[in-house]
C-alpha cells in the first residue's frame, strides 16, 4: 500500500515483497502455537502499516505532509467539528462511523488472512518450501537486474521501508522538540527595550490580517489566477484613488492546506512553526510577537478580532492582545457559511464600529483573521451595501441560494472555481473597508496564511503566500525600498520569497528596531 496518493496505481502493487518471503520462511518453521502467535502479531502489524498509509494519502490530500503518529492525533478533533460545518451532524456521524470501523476491519481483516495463510502453508511445508525458494531467487534477480514496472520495483521491500521512515518520524520528531525548545529562547529583539521597537511606525494605526488559505495557487493558476489577478488589479486601483499605495511579495508558509495557526504564529514569532509540538513550545515562551512587540513599546493599544475562534484561546496572552473578539462577541446572527462562522465584510465592519472607528488615546495594532475563503468554499457571501449589513441576517438569502458543499468537495474543477471566488471576496472586503475608514495613519500589512488544499493547488505546488503592504505615508515605504518587492497588491512572478519566519526581524530592523539579543 503505497502512502501517497499520486502512487495509489497498479503498478504499485505488482512488487514482489520481500517481508513476504520472510514472514513466509519463519510460519512454516514455527510450531502450531508459536506460529499463531506470530501470524496474529504479524497481521496486526500489517493491518496497521496499511491504516498509516492510509492517513499518509489523506494528510497529503489536505496538508501536503504525511501524519505524524505522535502530534498530530488532537487534529482529528478539529476535523470532525469541520465535517459538521460543512456536511451536517449526520453527514459528519457517518464519516466518523466509516472512520472507526474502516480500521477496525483492516486489522481484522489482515490478521485473519496471515494466520489462514500460515495454516496453508504448514499443510503443505514441502511446497511451500519450494515455492519460496524460487519467489526468492526471482527477488534476487529482479533486485540485481533494478527491474521496474513504469518507476516501481519488482523486488520490493516496501513494508520495512515504511517501519524505518515510521521510526526516523518519531525519533526525528522527540529531536525536534529538544532542540526546537532551546530555538525559542534565543531571540535577536527578546531584550530590546520597548523604546527601541518600531520606533519609525509611531503615531501608525496598524493592522496585520491573514485571508485564509490565500495562497501562490491563487494568482498563478490558470483556472483562478484569472479571477482573482483581475480582483488585485482593480483594488490595486481603487486604493491609489483613494491615495493609498502597495508593495508586495511571496513568503514561503510553515504550513499547507489547514493547521492555519502554524502560519499566523511563525509569521509573528520570526520562528519556523511547522508542527503542533513547536507550536505549544512556542506559545508557552516569552519569545517575542510582531504584535507583542508594539504593545511592549507602550505607544499602541493591541486588540484581536479573531470570528474563527470559537473556543478559549489562551494564546492571546502569547500574541500580546488587550483584547480579543472571538466569534461570539462581535454580535452576528446571521447564518454561518459552512466553517466560516460570519462574512468577511460582516467582520471587518464589526471591527471598524466596535473597536478602530472609536477614539483611542493610542494608535492601535491589530490583529485580524478572516475566514470567509476556508474549505470547502461553498456556499460563499456576496458583498452588500456597508450600510446595510445590519446583524447580519441580511446574509440570510445569500446562504441559502449558495451551493452545497458536498457539491464542491467532490469535483476539483469547480472547487478551484470556487476557491478562486472566495479569495475575489475576502480581498474586496478588505481592500473596500481599507478605502472607506482607513486614513492617512493606516498601515495595512495582509497576507495568506497557507496554500490550499492539492486538490485545488495541485500535489506538487509551493508553499508561497501572497503579502503586502498598504498605506498612505510614503515614508512606511521608503524603509523597505531595499526589499525589492513589486508595486501593487499582485507580486510579480520573479518577486522576492522569503520564509514565513524571516518576516518579523526584517520588518522590525526596516522600522527602525534595535536588537538585544536574549539567550534563554
């Protein structure tokens, strides 16, 4: 069983494997008793590879990694609550159901097969014998000669390459704690007196947002690049008018496809969080935020308007967050859109009336995650009239004409299609809020937190993220003529990539920030 979904084929399966014919010569050596035992063990262990291979294909499909059998078991939870969004309570039921009892079965299944197969060939020892002999001496030759079919070998030893790239997986993995955790103490600004941070952004109302799952895929590929270039271009456009200009680049994302909160904290953090133990490690640290590094200065007040968040979020403390508007408390009642719990346009309204368009003794720094472009992108909100949007019932109409999800998810073409739509709205929304209440302080940095998924991305595509920067001030740019990036809200092909991680010390060093490093 192969464990990515681009070797799901024949000739995957045509190999002769070499485990076989071992497992093969040590059942017909054993006693009755201890061959049973071994036959029952071996087909467990069997049943279980397969079931990893399995995960392997389906964390390709959707996070472009294979699944890690020590972190990665707490996203189940997430994906379940994701399938109720998207396909319902029952729909979501049936999955899970599938999900315990498709295992379940393999293992049975496998384990049941082994030891009916010992029990064969313990009657027939003589033919058994025999027969193995020759299957070995056709490994062996098939392994001498590299014989192939298409790019597979005929001689295979897939089964203990994939028990040694499941161990490599977890000692690489207890490594990387270790080491990762001794990172994050290490920081080039940790000691840096807050008089020191961003001193070249004083008097700046800032604003970081990630659109979700806004990736390279989005501007680049032939079915959707279209769309949403067309979308960049015009409010490119409308933002000069509105005397506002733009610089952007690529940035190369820890995560792809989900996990979005990898990307928002190694974008924050300047380290590379690609995985849920560096994230705790790192969340649980005093290694020092883009966002905590302004309310450190004393010159900002620090709020979040997070309407994906839907539970306790104690890492607000980590980012540095006065406060934090979750999705319960920015007064929405109209109807969710599928994972998304409100519109974009909804969001970034809330945001203005609640929190930016009030006076404030202080500039602010503000963090905000917009949802409305998260899977399965159906149904997806239109814009309406800002005046109007309400409590956001007005959305009401708009959800339920929209296209059922499940219509989506199984057909790539249209997901794509789809996809590329939700992107058009998130950037309108926010580049039309931009124009009607930013001013002449307002600094807008905007970027996606990952690609999307390969379905809609393609299973070989880059981890890039599109980023820019927008303000009145031509000053905010003159700091980062040396970077080299393009003009407008669409990077060139050719513009510079960065690692995600690499944001935050050439964003600090730009405006003007002093290091200290501490060293744990």
């Amino acid at each position: 069983m192969p464990n990515r979904p681009e070797n799901v084929r024949i000739a995957g399966f045509i190999g002769l494997p070499v485990e076989a014919l071992i497992g093969a010569v040590v059942l017909t050596a054993l006693p009755r008793r201890p061959r049973l035992i071994v036959a029952w063990l071996g087909g467990v262990v069997l049943g279980v590879m397969t079931v990893l291979n399995l995960l392997d294909i389906g964390f390709y499909q959707y996070l472009g990694r294979g699944f890690n059998v020590i972190l990665d078991w707490p996203l189940f939870s997430d994906a379940y609550s994701y399938l109720q969004d998207t396909l319902g309570g029952s729909g979501a039921l049936g999955v899970l159901l599938a999900a315990i009892a498709i295992p379940a079965v393999i293992l049975g299944v496998t384990a049941l097969a082994v030891v009916r197969l010992s029990n064969l060939m313990a009657r027939h020892r003589a033919t058994t014998t025999r027969t193995v002999l020759v299957l070995s001496m056709v490994w062996m030759t098939c392994q001498a000669l590299s014989l192939q079919v298409g790019d597979v070998p005929l001689a295979a030893e897939h089964t203990v390459t994939m028990l040694q790239y499941r161990s490599d997986r977890i000692r690489e993995t207890i490594r990387d704690e270790r080491e990762f955790s001794r990172t994050a103490k290490v920081d080039a600004f940790g000691d840096t007196p807050g008089s020191q941070l961003v001193p070249d952004l004083r008097g700046k109302d800032m604003i970081f947002t990630f659109i979700e799952s806004y990736g390279r895929s989005a501007v680049e590929d032939p079915i959707m690049a279209p769309g949403v270039d067309k979308t960049l271009d015009v409010s490119t456009q409308a933002l000069a008018k509105a005397g506002f200009h733009a610089k952007s680049g690529w940035l190369t994302s820890a995560t792809y496809g989900g996990s979005s909160w990898l990307g928002h904290s190694t974008f924050m953090s300047g380290l590379w969080v690609n995985n849920q133990n560096r994230y705790r490690t790192v969340t649980a640290s005093d290694h020092l935020t883009l966002t905590e590094a302004f309310k450190k200065t004393g010159a900002w007040d620090t709020v979040g308007v997070m309407p994906g968040v839907q539970k306790g979020w104690p890492e607000a403390k980590w980012y540095g967050l006065d406060k934090v508007y979750n999705a319960f408390q920015l007064g929405y009642r109209g109807p969710k859109f599928s994972w998304s719990t409100m519109p974009d346009q909804y969001a970034l309204e809330q945001f203005q009336q609640r929190v930016h368009g009030k006076k404030h003794d202080k500039p602010l720094m503000s963090f905000v995650i917009l949802t409305s472009s998260h899977q399965p992108w159906a149904p997806i909100p239109k814009m309406v009239g800002w005046d109007q949007l309400g409590n956001g019932s007005i959305f009401d109409a708009i959800q339920k004409a929209g296209n059922n999800p499940a219509d989506i998810i199984a057909d790539s073409t249209r997901s794509k299609e789809e996809y590329g739509k939700t992107v058009q709205y998130s950037v309108t929304a926010l580049t039309q809020w931009l124009e009607r209440y930013g001013n002449d302080d307002t600094v807008l940095v905007f970027l996606g937190d990952h690609q999307p998924i390969s379905r809609v991305s393609g299973n070989h595509a880059s981890r890039d993220v599109p980023c820019a920067i927008v303000a009145k001030d031509p000053k905010v740019f003159d700091k980062i003529a040396d970077w080299g990036w393009s003009d407008g809200l669409r990077p060139a092909h050719n513009a510079p990539v960065w690692k995600m991680s690499a944001f935050r010390d050439r964003f600090l060093t730009a405006y003007g920030s002093t290091p200290h490093p501490s060293k744990g």
